[in-house]
C-alpha cells in the first residue's frame, strides 16, 4: 500500500481503477449503457472536476494570499516559480473541464437551454437556480483563463515584464481571484438549489 500512497500518479490510477470497478458493477446490475448512465458519469466528471477547481481556489484565497507577507523574501521564489505554476495549471483545467462537463450534463438532461435563459421560457424554478450556477460559473471560467492566468504569468515571471506592470499584474489576478471567491458561494448555492428546488 505504501508504493501506491508515495506515488502521486499511482494513487490517481488506483483511485480511477476503484472507481472503474464501481462502473462496471453499476453497469452489471443495472443492465445498460443508456442516457441515464452518461448523466451520471458525466455529473461524476463535473462533481470531481468542480472540486479540483474551487479547491484550489480557496487553496490560492484562504492559504496562499493572506500567508504571502509572512514568507520570508529568500523563500518566496519558491512559491512563485514551483507551487503556484503548477497550482494555477491544475486551476485552469479544473475550470476548463468543469465547464464543458456541465454544459454537456445540461444538455443530456434537455435544461441547457432552458437554464442559459434562467428558466424564463418554461417558468422552472429548478431551470432558472441551475441557470444562475451556470452564468456564474461562466463568469468565474471567463476570469480564471483571460484576466487571472494572463496576469498571474506577468506576476509570476513567466512573462517578462517591468516591477511597476508586474505589481500591477499581481493586484489585478488578486482582484479577480477574490471576485471568484465571492461568486463562487452564490454559485454554489444554486447549483445545490437547482438539485433540491422546492
């Protein structure tokens, strides 16, 4: 057991191997591949994908931002040139896959169109709560890949930029982080909500 848990990438493959054991039993038991199915794996992508993104979210606003200043300067390039890259890639296709799985899961569920216009076509409450997760969530993608990734390579050096624009760069990613932050507790709200509408 001790070979598995060292080892990153064999934790994930046996992880994935488990959870492959659960599909097949599902599939055994319940005799079809159908469109039933494919909404559960692809809520399981959405669900697994969705905590890798608001994870490290809440990783880069509860742990790494408000710890930043009590870093000694001789240790910071640490952060900045090995955990933060490798964090904001893990982030960014986080966000990636948790959007293209969820409008994939609206889809075969028949509400995505129905909840991109808030529910307003059909009067469902349950449309128009999964709807503003969604904007909200396409907000939150919009931000992760053209305002705090862009920034973040200018504040991280990956960039090569002067002090005064890569300070700047740094406030902007931080800005936007935070607005995530802040859309991200509405957004999963209703998300839940849409689940267990009244």
């Amino acid at each position: 057991m001790t070979s598995i848990l060292t080892s990153l990438n064999r934790t994930i493959i046996v992880g994935s191997l488990l959870t492959l054991l659960f599909v097949a039993y599902f599939i055994s038991t319940n005799g079809s591949i159908d469109e039933y199915f494919w909404q559960f794996i692809f809520r399981y992508i959405h669900v697994l994908a969705g905590i890798m993104w608001i994870g490290l979210l809440y990783y880069f606003n509860f742990v790494q931002i408000p710890n930043m200043p009590k870093i000694p300067d001789e240790q910071k390039p640490a952060i900045g040139k090995v955990i933060a890259p490798a964090a904001l890639w893990y982030f960014r296709w986080a966000a990636m896959v948790t959007l293209i799985s969820g409008i994939i899961l609206g889809h075969l569920n028949g509400y995505l169109l129905s909840a991109l216009q808030l529910g307003i076509a059909d009067s469902n409450p349950a449309n128009t709560a999964i709807g503003i997760g969604m904007w909200l969530a396409i907000i939150m993608f919009f931000n992760v890949w053209f305002v705090i990734w862009p920034n973040q390579k200018k504040a991280l050096g990956i960039v090569e930029v002067s002090a005064e624009e890569k300070a700047g760069a740094a406030k902007t990613a931080m800005l936007f982080s935070r607005t995530n932050t802040l859309l991200s507790i509405p957004m999963l709200f209703a998300m839940v909500a849409a689940q267990n509408i009244w």
